[in-house]
C-alpha cells in the first residue's frame, strides 16, 4: 500500500478518533488536521507524507493500539485485577471546593486535581481540553497555567476532540506538565513515549476519566433536532455539570437557551446512543494508562430522572500508581479533594457494568475485525489473553461474529 492508503485504511476501517496526534508529530507538507464530509475531525495526507512517517503513526494510534501502563508501574501496584488493572486504592471523592464540585462533572475529582498540581507548583501547567468555539458542540485542545483557567475549562466534552493536536509543540518546549484526556489518547502517548523519550520526562501526571465513548458530529446533530434544535444555530453547548450529571445546556445565536436532561441525550436505555465505530470496539474506556482514572458512580452504571440536578456529585477513583496515590494525598491534605469511602472492585463493577463486558471482549472483537479484512486493535500491558480465556467460549464465538458483521456492514 502506499502512505496515502494505509492513511486511509486506518479511516476506512472506522478507527481514526480524531485524536490530532499524527498532525502533532508529522510536519504540515506531510500530515494535515481538517474536518471531513461528515463533519468529523481526521488527518489528510500531505505532499511529503511517506512510509517512515505512515511506519510511526501505525505504531502509535490509538485507533488499533491500546497500550496501558509501563511494566514497572503495573507491577508495582499491589492490587491486581483481570478487569479493572493494577492499582493502588479505589476510592470514593469529591472536589473540596463546592464551585468546584458544582461545576465540574460528576463530582469535580480532576479539576480538583489540576488545581492542586497548579497550586503545589508541581506542574505549571494542565493540557486538557474545553469546549470548542466552532463547532460549539467539539471539544479542543487546551493549556491553563492559573486554577482560574483550569475551571473555565471543567466539565465533560462528549463531541469530537483532538486532544493530542498540541503535543509536538508541548513536548518541543520542554516544560513539565500533567496531561488530562481521555483513556485512549492516554494510549497514544504510551505508545509515543517508546519513540520519544521527552514523553516520560515532562508528563508527569497522567489522568484520564472513565469514558463511554464520544458522540460524532452526526451523532449530535440528530439529537439537536430531534429536540427542536437548528444545529446550525446554537453557539454553546454544556453536556453535564452544574449538578450530578446536571443538565444538556444548549445556547443559540439569538441569545435564548434551553436545557435537557442527561438521559435525553443519551436514552434511559441505551437506545440513542451514537457512538463513533472505534468506541463500538473500545477496550479500554477505564484508563489502563493512567495515574488516576475518575468514574461515575452510578448504580447500574446510568443516572436516574429523579434528583440528577440537585446531586452535589460524587467520583469514583480508580489510583492505579504511587505518584498517583501521592497526589491525592495531597489533595486530600490540602482540602482540594474529600474522601468519602474505600471502594472495591465489586463496587466499580457494579457502578461500570458496560466497562467489565468491554475489557472481556476486547481481543475477541480484535479478532472479529481482523477476520473482516480491518485493521485489528493490538493490546500491550493489558491481560488481552487472561481476558479472552476468561470470556469463555460462547461469548468469544458471538463477540467475534458482531465485531466481523459490524466491521462488514460498515464498508457496504
């Protein structure tokens, strides 16, 4: 194949998120990011693009790599689960700071975080992500270096982002910062980090929240209208916060406002979810390559009608490595952070049920893709065999089937 096809293979085959970090690290003339007919954001070959640079992103994209933490850092933590990982502690927190807590999703844990990694003088900075200002409804790329900044910027992002479109320059000005995205772009770094070693160096935080994957351009767009929404009209978008989810805020150009529950968005039951293909296939939504994956804590794994607005919001926390346990200990000793109760694994499966199928069936529908021509997601540092053993026969069988038809249906 050449460079221009095996580019767009990886698109082809549904497994570009977006992620911008191929444009990051590969020069303009070689690799450029845009939006494409159906809105999303993806990388568009260049002049200069060639095998060496195609050899490199074939390595890292998080589209078919998922990579969890280094192996010291894994067996160093003294806990050990097949599903849920290495890890230290699970616990049970919220933001200290009522604002905070209010305004940021669930129950405020990672701009709680940032803020005490500004404060300590630890990092002097966060790259993260805040909503995007066109399209409202994206998410983009962000740095903030005061807690100000950090809280302007809280909040869930459920569009598409490119959270990794800024790395290059980051990592070429050689200042140290945490890095908050989500579990697969925290993939993606792991996988850089084998080829540049200023990854390891300056990230020094990892932190990632549990994701049920992202909601593409045509995704929202259907939902927009079928609330009586012009898409084309709205200016601002608040998918969660202000409350436990708290409300879908939506904003238009003649400056009305209307606001939807959570539930609306998403269905009581699952029904309307529009996820991108690659999160169809996700294996890793619990953030394998973080210091600190927060959760929802939901029973059942979804909110109810009842009270979502009035819910203060609570984070379950999954402190995966010791420099993550350190750092909230501090916060908890600053005050930045309230802990509230040890969790355990039975209580993240029952809070997560949806992650504990997807991390069993992982290498299966890896298999099922690849039996349907795809490219076929590859698992480092993540008991992708112990997993498949324990799936079972029956539901390896139908696993691989689903991912095989799914991956078909998409090219016809």
């Amino acid at each position: 194949m050449t460079p221009e096809t095996r580019l767009e293979k990886i698109i082809d085959d549904g497994l570009c998120i977006g992620c911008g970090l191929c444009t990051a690290i590969a020069s303009e003339d070689a690799l450029r990011f845009g939006r494409d007919e159906e809105g999303e954001p993806r990388p568009f070959a260049g002049p200069t693009l060639d095998d060496a640079v195609m050899d490199l992103v074939y390595d890292i994209c998080p589209g078919f790599n998922l990579e969890g933490l280094p192996q010291e850092l894994a067996s160093a933590a003294p806990q050990q689960d097949l599903v849920w990982g290495p890890h230290v502690r699970m616990l049970q927190a919220h933001a200290g700071d009522p604002q905070q807590r209010h305004i940021g999703a669930t129950g405020g844990v990672l701009t709680a975080l940032a803020c005490q990694l500004l404060e300590s003088g630890e990092v002097g900075m966060i790259a993260h992500v805040r909503a995007a200002g066109d399209p409202p409804h994206f998410g983009e790329a962000t740095i903030s270096r005061t807690t100000e900044d950090v809280l302007a910027a809280a909040g869930s992002r459920y569009g598409p982002t490119a959270a990794l479109a800024q790395i290059g320059a980051l990592l070429d000005g050689d200042e140290p910062f945490a890095l908050i995205a989500k579990p697969c772009d925290l993939n993606a770094m792991r996988r850089l980090a084998h080829h540049d070693p200023r990854v390891n160096r300056l990230v020094r935080y990892w932190l990632t929240p549990v994701c049920g994957g992202y909601m593409p351009d045509v995704g929202f767009r259907q939902f927009a209208g079928r609330m009586g929404h012009d898409p084309d009209s709205i200016t601002a978008v608040r998918y969660r916060g202000h409350g436990c989810p708290g409300p879908t805020r939506i904003e238009h150009k003649d400056g009305s406002a209307a606001e939807h529950h959570y539930l609306d968005v998403w269905g009581d039951d699952d029904s309307q979810w529009v996820l991108s293909f690659r999160c169809k296939v996700c294996a890793d939504g619990i953030g394998e390559a973080a210091d600190i994956a927060a959760a929802d804590n939901w029973d059942g794994g979804a909110p109810t009608r009842e009270g979502s607005e009035t819910d203060p919001g609570s984070n379950a926390m999954i402190v995966r490595t010791e420099a993550g346990a350190q750092l909230v200990a501090a916060a908890i000793g600053s005050g930045r952070l309230v802990e509230e109760t040890p969790l355990t694994i039975a209580d993240l499966g029952r809070m997560q049920p949806h992650h504990v199928r997807r991390k069993l069936s992982g290498q299966a529908r890896a298999r099922g893709l690849a039996a349907a021509g795809s490219l076929a997601p590859r698992f480092f540092n993540m008991r992708a065999e112990e997993l498949d053993t324990a799936l079972g026969e029956d539901d390896r069988r139908a696993e691989e089937d689903g991912a095989t038809r799914r991956a078909i249906q998409r090219r016809t």
